[in-house]
C-alpha cells in the first residue's frame, strides 16, 4: 500500500490549484494561525502520511512536521519557505488586508498577476483562472490566510531532523516566495531533491504541470520506497 500524500493549500486557492497533480487528497487549511491549521489538518490524518505544501500551505506542512515528525514519511514543498516573515514582508501583508477589507476585487486582480511569471501572464485562460480562484476564496478566508501566515514561526531549525524524502520545487521567476529560500531548504534537509523551474513564477502546478506532477510523482516512490510500502 502506497503512503497517501496530502497536498495542502496556499493562500486563497483550493483544489483546482492542484489539478492533475499525483497526490491523493488535497486540504485548504482554515484557523487563525499556522499551528491552529496545522492541528485541525492533523487530527483528520491517517497514521503515516507525507504532505505535499504549497506556499502557505507548506509552512502548515513544516508546522504538522513539529507537531508529529514521526508520522511524517515524506515531504515536499512548492514555492515554500521555512522563514517568518521579515518586516517588510509584515508590512505588505497589512497593506493587503486593508485593501481587501474594502476592494477585495483589485486585490484579486493584483495577486492574479503576481503569482504568474511573465508568459504564464500572457496565457489569458490561466489568468482568468487565477482570479476565479482568489475570488472564490473571498475576503474572509484571504484576510484569515494572510493573518496566519504573518505571525508563523520560524522552522528553519526543524529540517536538519527531518530524514524524509523530501521535494523542494520552485519556479524561477517566483516574486512571491523568492527561489533563493527553496535552495536554502533543499541544503537544510537531509534528503531532498530541489528542482528549479525556468519560466515559471508562484504556481508550478498550473503554470508547469507536466514537470511538475512529474516531479511529485518521483518523490512518492522515493517515499514509498523508503516507507517500504
């Protein structure tokens, strides 16, 4: 039996951030923190799982890893980070929770752009998409979302002892989550494989699905592999 992967949401996205990518059940993470999210995502989970985090949804990952390290078989991590936020980054978060407390549709529109590398951009289908999907998370679950991802713990410590198969993927052209933090992970960790994706920005699974359900793919038998499943 295969060890289930557990894809966990980003930022105002959901399940069609995750279309057609290999991982077995995909969770938006809701709480007014970091480790509140992590612990409702935990109590639903069978014994051994790996998670599969992108962006917020990977500093849940790191969070559930400090909570339950012996559960975890593998870990990946998509335009991640295991840092807080600097205070400049702070400040950005605040000025983009005002701004959605009274035009949340300019601020859907904005963030459309930025998690899209430049061609990723020009593809108006995938744009479009983008901004459906911010608008469908609504102001509520963004402000929630910004707010927990603000006051997240530093767990840059925690990746030494985390002797797991691990992914460290990242696009290139990320402005959201600089490529810089994704090779600092892939050096912390024991055992990970880093893949930078050239042309791609804050989205790999819908800006570059193929490489990256790739990707995935050969990191679940890496996990199983070690799992001995």
């Amino acid at each position: 039996m295969t060890v289930p992967v557990i894809a966990i949401c980003g930022i105002a996205s959901d399940e069609a951030s995750w279309l057609g990518m290999p991982v077995d059940r995909v969770v938006v993470p809701r709480g007014p923190t970091i480790d509140a999210m992590a612990g409702a995502i935990l109590a639903g989970l069978p014994e051994r799982f790996a998670l599969c985090g992108h962006s917020m949804g990977g500093y849940v990952a790191l969070a559930i890893a400090a909570r339950a390290p012996g559960r975890i078989a593998g870990l990946a991590m998509l335009g991640s980070a295991c840092t807080a936020d600097s205070e400049t980054q702070g400040e950005g978060r605040r000025q983009a929770i005002e701004q959605a407390q009274t035009d949340f549709g300019a601020v859907a529109d904005r963030l459309a752009r930025a998690v899209l590398s430049r061609a990723s951009r020009a593809d108006a289908a995938l744009l479009a998409d983008m901004r459906a999907m911010l608008l469908r998370s609504g102001a509520a679950r963004f402000i929630e979302h910004q707010r927990a991802a603000a006051t997240r713990a530093d767990r840059c410590g925690l990746l030494a002892g985390l002797a797991v198969p691990a992914l460290v993927l990242a696009g290139e052209e990320d402005i959201i989550v600089l490529p810089d933090r994704a090779r600092e992970m892939a050096a912390a960790l024991p055992d990970a494989v880093l893949l930078m994706i050239p042309g791609c920005g804050h989205i790999p699974q819908r800006e570059a699905p193929a490489a990256t359900a790739a990707a995935i793919a050969a990191w679940r038998v890496r996990v199983d592999s070690a799992a001995g499943a």
